[in-house]
C-alpha cells in the first residue's frame, strides 16, 4: 500500500453535513480489518450441494463448490450449523458440539473444505447455538439425573403446585409461571424423571442451558476454542434475545385475553424472557476471549463475532459495545427484512438512516435482506426487483450478507404439504406456515433437480423454473441477475465503496438514489426506479456537484442502459436518464468503455446473418 492510501484510509474525516436531509457515514477512523467490507454468503448447508445422491446437501458438496464463490467476488462463508443433531429444528438443536452430523459428513470432510478454502482465500463463518441444545445431548440426560456438575446446566424450576404434586401422584403438575414457547404453548415441559419442569424458549426438544451457570460459559468457550483450532474465523451466535430469563421467574404481563395468552407468543408481553442486560455481557466475554486467542495464538486475523436477533435497534447497538469493552464485530441488521411494500421508498432511507444514525463511532453497517427464515425477494415485492436490492445492499458502506441463490434471483418454492420438512413452521405460533419455503435447492443447472443432486428426489423439491433461473445459464448472459451481483461485487472492492461518503436521496414514492463520494476518487451514483411507470430523472435537481455527463457503470437489463453509455444530469440536456419500472442504473464520473449489449436481438441478428450468406450462396450458384 502506498504513502497516500495509507494517509487516505488513516486520515480522511467523514464529515456529516446535510443534503436532501440524509447524509451518513460517521466513521473517523476507517476500519480496514478483513471482515468490515466483506461479502457474507449465506451457505443453508442441507441445500446448497448433495455430492453423496442422498438428497440432502453436504460439506464435500460445498467443497466442490468453492470455485463459484471466487468467481463472485464473495471473501467469507457463512454456513448453518453442521453439528451432530437429531435436526428436530433442522441443526439449531444440537445434540453434540464437537461432531459432525453424518448427514453433512465428516469431521475429515470439515477439515478438507477448511483446506480447499484456504487455498482460495476463502474465511469460514460458523453457526454457534448458545440458547439451547437438543434434548438428547448427553449434557441434559445427565443434568435429568442430577449428576454432578450437568445438574443446573439447564433451566429447571419444581411444579407452581409443588406440594401436592408430591403429596398425590395423580395430580397434574402445573408450570411454574406463563412463560411461553416462541412456537406457541407453554415454555415449560414436565420431565416425569427429575419431578421437574424445563424451560425451552423453543420447542420442548430444545431445553434452553442455565446461562448463568458459571459452568455453562466456560463450556462455550471451550466449544469456541475448538473450532477456531480446526480453522473457523467466526462465529454467528443465534437467538441471543432469548439467551437469557429473568431469575425472579415473574409471570410475563398479558396484553391481551386470558386464552391467548396461554396460546399465542405474541399475547405476552416479555419482560422477563427476552433482551435481558446480562446479554450484553456475554457478548463482552465472548469477543475478549477470542481477542485474546488471536494474541496467544499469533493468528494473522482476528475472529469474527457477529449475532442474531430480532431485537430493538437500541439493544443491537450496545451489541457492539464501546472502547473500554468492546462487543460484536457485527450484530445482524435485519432492518431491510422487513421494508413496507405500500411505501418502499420511505422505509428503506428510514431503516438506513435508523441503523447508522445510531450505530457507534466506527463501528461496521451490515445489510441483510434475506435468510432462511424469511421470504425470498421475487416472492416478496417481484423478480424484475432483484437487481434493484443487490445495488442497493452492495452500494451501502460495510458488511453485505448474501442468502445462497440471491446471486441468480431464486425465487421461493412452492412446498406441498405432504412435502414439508420444518418441524416447527414459522414459529411465535404460526403453525400454517412454514420455512421450508425459502430453503429449498440451489440451481446449478438445467440439468434434473437443477444439478443439486443426482438422487430421484431431494430434500425439498427444486422450484420449477430452474430451466431458467440457474447458475450456468445466467453465466452466459451479460444482463443476468449473476453477473449484474458480479459487477456490482468487483464494484465494492473500489475505494470509494469502502471508504466514502454515502448520500441518500428520497425525491419521489418511486426513484430512490444513493451517492458514494471520496477525495480523489471517482464517485459513483445508483438510481432505483421502484414504481411502476418509466420515470425522467433529473440528477442535478437534488444531486449537487455532478459532471453534466455521467457514465453507465452497470444497468439492470430492463434498464435499457448499457455500460459506457452517456447520461446527461442537467435540466436542459436531450438525454436525460429515463428509467423503466422496477429498474436501476449505477451512474460514474470516471469514463467507462461503451459495452453493447442486445440479447433480446441476437437471434434475429444471427438469423438476418444467415439470411444474407444464403441468398449470397444461392446467388453465385445461380451465375456459376
């Protein structure tokens, strides 16, 4: 690196002043650590590749995968827990923390990949489960028997009826508070063996561990301590609002009727059951021990700590902690999950500007705007929104995290209900719904089961256009949702991308536009059309210090631009930007070589070819 991008990156203030009302980015001091612009991709391990044709997609699966991930761009993998499990909640109730289920593999197989991706510069993410563990971990059958130091591992609490339960055998235990499960029904499960209820914030085969137990935490952090020996770089530790419960175990206020609050999640007003502050703490622990293996151990990068909840955006903020205790590296922002289709424009600049406006001094965004626990973007708003979603989350300063398939637009799958796998539906009592949804096979190919597999069915069925919607297809298209992502992906690797000021623009219910500026570098503007008619924009009405001509870098391919294409910014010039419904262009100052592309037309320009060299055939025949 040289003198000047060391001042640049080391000194360069981001200053806060006001445009349209919406200018971001606070950082004072540029974070430049391996993850803080890194691509998060989201591997559902079960669907991602099956190399074994048992239906079900493995960890060898995703090793012979490696090579897609680099032609992306995308630095660091996410996958879902791979754990010994009796997948009662599809891996997130884990039966042994140091072992491989055998549905993905080996623990052999886990140390290949770790290898093939480091030969590829790849980082590994992995899930981490802290609230609960499966029922038939040998943790809770011993803590069922009392033994030893397993005794109070979990959350164990007698009948409210205590006494009599006792004195007559024949009476119904009764659990000791309201406490209910996110799934619907009572948190509380009566285990016949110990004379005790367990509670379980998931379903009744999730028992949730005593975190206070002292025990407990030096378990965690054992566990940690062995995967970042095998060669993990981070964790992502699920449901941390539900890690712990209040000790004085109140009944939770009822905000509704008597009967729904024995039945419906949401009826209750958790007080006692979720965001407790000790959550914070353990947060702390967590990131000082990991700092402190880094050390120790001489590690040339430091672990990554990211978190998982669906809390209040003043509880993820203290997730990051502060300068004296420092926290996660990343709490997931889920704000774009849940943006308002009646008034889209709006809700995405006010989740934007929600979470940077209140993230810390120099911490990370990240942008998340599918999972596995949510709908799919072209089943939510509509494919042709895809491309308009990857420019918005890859144009955003920070973290990008990509659910498997967003790259090509897959769309959610249509799962019979002879054919659902999710035990437990949709959770907070939604038992008509299910997740299976969003979770279905990757589309490799046009190949059967869309190169997922070569068994006669898979886990989930593939969705039927995989004809279409695959990797290998879109490849070969230029205007494609896969290299409209790749683009957009080598685009994040500039300067300004990660290091510039971003301006938001909201100028109308339809066109939303984002700017990224640095000193000295090319500044580079996205224009989002989300309405439903073609729109004129007129950039220099809202975006002040613009070149009267500006460059296509990357258009969507309803967009109707292609890159190198000039566009006029001011009020009086012939070519204004004029934008299609559901469409989007990113816009640069720094020249860009005109690229021609007219899909829709090859055919008939190779039919007209041929035409011609026909008619030029037959006419030489005609005078030979």
């Amino acid at each position: 690196m040289g003198t000047f991008d060391v001042f640049l990156f080391m000194v360069i203030a981001y200053t806060c002043s006001t445009v349209n009302g919406n200018v971001y980015f606070r950082a004072t001091k540029p974070t430049n650590e391996w993850w803080s612009h890194t691509i998060t991709y989201q591997v559902y391990p079960r669907s991602f590749k099956d190399s074994n044709n048992d239906g079900i997609g493995d960890l060898k699966g995703i090793t012979q995968k490696l090579d897609h991930f680099v032609d992306l761009g995308i630095e660091t993998l996410w996958i879902g827990p791979f754990f010994k499990s009796p997948m009662d909640d599809m891996g997130y109730d884990v039966e042994d923390y140091y072992k491989i289920d055998p549905i993905f593999g080996t623990m052999t197989d886990f140390d290949e990949l770790v290898l093939e991706m480091k030969k590829r510069n790849l980082k590994l993410v992995t899930d981490f489960i802290p609230n609960h563990s499966s029922y038939k971990c040998e943790w809770f059958k011993k803590s069922v028997e009392r033994e030893g130091k397993y005794a109070d591992y979990y959350v164990w609490r007698n009948a409210s009826n205590h006494d009599e339960v006792l004195k007559n055998s024949t009476i119904i235990p009764k659990p000791p508070n309201n406490w209910m499960s996110i799934f619907g029904g009572t948190g509380w499960t009566w285990n016949k063996e110990r004379q005790q209820f367990y509670y379980h914030q998931f379903n009744s085969k999730q028992p949730d561990f005593n975190i206070r137990n002292p025990e407990v935490h030096k378990e965690m952090l054992d566990i940690i301590q062995f995967w970042l020996d095998r060669g993990i770089v981070g964790f992502r530790f699920d449901a941390l609002k539900h890690l712990y419960e209040s000790d004085l175990f109140l009944d939770e206020p009822c905000m509704t009727n008597e009967n729904d609050c024995k039945t419906k999640y949401f009826s209750l007003n958790h007080t006692y059951t979720v965001d407790q502050p000790e959550t914070i703490e353990i947060i702390r622990e967590w990131r000082e021990f990991v700092d402190n293996y880094t050390r120790s151990n001489n590690r040339p990068i430091s672990c990554l700590i990211a978190t998982e909840s669906y809390s209040p955006i003043k509880v993820l903020m203290q997730y990051y902690g502060n300068s004296t205790k420092l926290g996660a590296h990343l709490p997931f922002n889920f704000a774009l999950l849940a943006v308002d289709k009646r008034n889209i424009i709006e809700s995405i600049d006010e989740n934007i500007k929600n979470w940077l406006d209140n993230m810390p001094e120099n911490q990370v965004a990240n942008w998340v705007v599918e999972n596995h626990d949510n709908f799919r973007m072209p089943t939510k708003f509509s494919p042709e929104m895809v491309p308009l979603f990857t420019a918005l989350k890859f144009s955003l300063p920070g973290i990008e995290v990509t659910y498997y398939g967003s790259e090509i637009g897959m769309d959610d799958t249509y799962v019979r209900p002879d054919q659902t796998q999710d035990p437990n539906n949709s959770g907070a009592g939604k038992l008509d719904e299910t997740r299976d949804n969003e979770r279905c096979p990757m589309q490799w190919d046009s190949s059967i089961n869309a190169g997922f597999t070569e068994a006669k069915k898979p886990w989930l069925p593939v969705n039927p256009n995989y004809y279409k919607v695959n990797v290998e297809s879109q490849k070969k298209i230029p205007t494609s949702n896969y290299n409209f992502y790749k683009k957009m992906s080598q685009l994040r690797k500039t300067d300004t991308l990660k290091y510039g000021d971003l301006q938001t623009y909201n100028i109308t219910k339809s066109i939303y536009i984002l700017k990224r500026s640095l000193l000295e570098r090319e500044s580079y503007i996205v224009v989002m059309n989300f309405g439903s008619e073609t729109e004129t924009v007129i950039l220099s009405n809202d975006v002040k210090n613009l070149k009267d001509e500006l460059y296509v870098y990357l258009g969507s391919e309803n967009s109707a631009y292609n890159p190198g294409n000039i566009v006029s910014t001011a009020p009086s010039a012939s070519n204004p930007i004029k934008l299609r419904p559901q469409s989007v262009i990113v816009l640069t100052d720094k020249y860009i070589e005109t690229e021609k592309i007219d899909i829709q037309n090859a055919g008939t320009r190779i039919g007209s070819t041929l035409i011609s060299l026909l008619g030029a055939f037959l006419l030489l025949r005609h005078f030979s």
